[in-house]
C-alpha cells in the first residue's frame, strides 16, 4: 500500500503542477488579449478624433472655394455698403464673410488629401504658437500606407511636439518628409523646457509646471511602424526632442 500512496502522491502532485502551468499560461493569453484589444480601441479612438478634424478641415476648405468663386460679387456688394455709409449692414456682411473665411493656410500639398489636411491643420497651431518652423516634404500623392496608419502616426508625433511647444515662447520645430525608392523616412525634431525622463514607452518633461506626458501615443505609434517592418528611433539632445521613422513600403 506504502508505494500505491506514494503513486497517489505524485500523480496529485504533478497534476496539481500541470494545473498550476496550464492556469499561468491562461491568465498569460488573457492578458495579452486584453492588451492588445486595449491597444486596437485607442487606436479606434484616435483615428475617430483625426478625422473629426479632417471634417473641420475639409468644410472649412469648401467654405473658401466657394468665397474665391464668389469674390467679385462680395467686392461689388462691399463697394455698394461703403458708398451708402450703411454701417451697421457694412459690419453684419464683414462678420459673415469673416466666418466664411476661417481656415488655415495651406502649408503642404501632396494631393493626399488626409495627409494634407491633417499637417496643415497641426503646423497652423505651431505658427500661432510663434514656434519657428522648418520643413522638408517631398512625398507623392499615393504611397502604399493605410490613410488609418498614417493618420495615426502623424496625428500623434505632430500632437506631442505641439503639446511641448506650447510651454515656449521661442520654440523651434522641422519636420523631414520625404520618399525614395520604396522607402519613407519621417524625422520631426522639436525643442523643449526641462528635462526629458522616459519611463517605459512614454517621455516625461521634468518641467515643475508640466506633468503632460511627451511621449503619449508613441507605443500606437511603434506598433504600426513594425507592421511596415519599419524602426522607430527617439533621440533627446540638449533641448531637442527627435522621432526618426523609416518604413519599407
């Protein structure tokens, strides 16, 4: 009897081994599931917010199609108010032709009409800002991205340089954007106050009047630059933050 318990013995105790293994290996897919479905649902919100901004964008475009086609009739209706000194009429067509008017300037024209909307909207605010801007942008109107993929990864290196550039009077920011040959090197460098501190895949300014994470979104960012078999370089240098991206398209 002395062996068949001792039998009995190890045959629980290896079963409870194999248990403890297969509820670890579980718990571990679980985890890696929700992550990922984690990751997918931020992603799905960001791509909602860009393109809430392409609306904006795209409307306020037309808006001044349309004023360019209908200019010389708003001279001709302006000449008109001015000659009768009707001022109150004269002010009420200003301040109508004025919201007509708002949008931002065209900085870029790919002919991509995503990208185009998108880095023209984020580098108006740079400018606003007073920040000096460089650029270097030479990318044909169709390269072989998902318009999701590529919203997503300017969308958020464009938001982290403008959220450290809002804390400069002087700030400095250049973008290179640029194909060749089945290759897509993006470089964005911008400066900033403090100290960056990097702490997993996010960048802290040490900054005492900042506590805003610089790095928000790069792990989106990291995840489908490996889909394009790409590499994600980030560079801190002095005062100057640097994201270098190439991707095999």
């Amino acid at each position: 009897m002395g062996g068949y318990e001792q039998w009995v013995n190890v045959t629980v105790i290896s079963s409870l081994f194999i248990i403890n293994i297969a509820f670890f290996y579980l718990y571990a897919q679980v985890v890696e599931k929700y992550e990922v479905e984690m990751q997918n649902q931020s992603l799905s919100h960001q791509n909602k917010a860009y393109q809430q901004q392409l609306v904006v964008i795209r409307t306020a475009e037309d808006n001044m199609k349309r004023l360019q086609h209908d200019f010389k009739n708003h001279l001709i209706a302006i000449k008109e108010l001015s000659s009768n000194c009707n001022t109150e009429n004269f002010k009420e067509y200003f301040q109508a032709l004025e919201e007509k008017i708002d949008m931002k300037s065209e900085f870029v024209m790919t002919g991509n009409e995503s990208l185009d909307g998108l880095i023209n909207y984020k580098l108006q605010t740079l400018y606003d800002l007073g920040v000096k801007v460089e650029l270097n942008i030479n990318i044909p109107q169709n390269i072989n991205i998902h318009a999701f993929d590529e919203i997503v990864i300017l969308g958020n290196l464009l938001d982290n340089a403008i959220r450290a550039l809002q804390e400069q009077e002087n700030g400095f920011f250049r973008m290179d954007f640029v194909y060749d040959r089945g290759t897509i090197l993006l470089h964005i460098r911008n400066s900033f106050l403090g100290e960056i501190k990097k702490k997993g895949n996010t960048f802290f300014s040490t900054k005492k009047d900042s506590n805003e994470p610089h790095g928000i979104g790069l792990s989106n960012v990291k995840r489908i630059v490996e889909k394009y078999s790409g590499v994600l370089t980030i560079l801190t240098e002095e005062n100057y933050f640097d994201v270098e991206i190439v991707m095999y398209v």
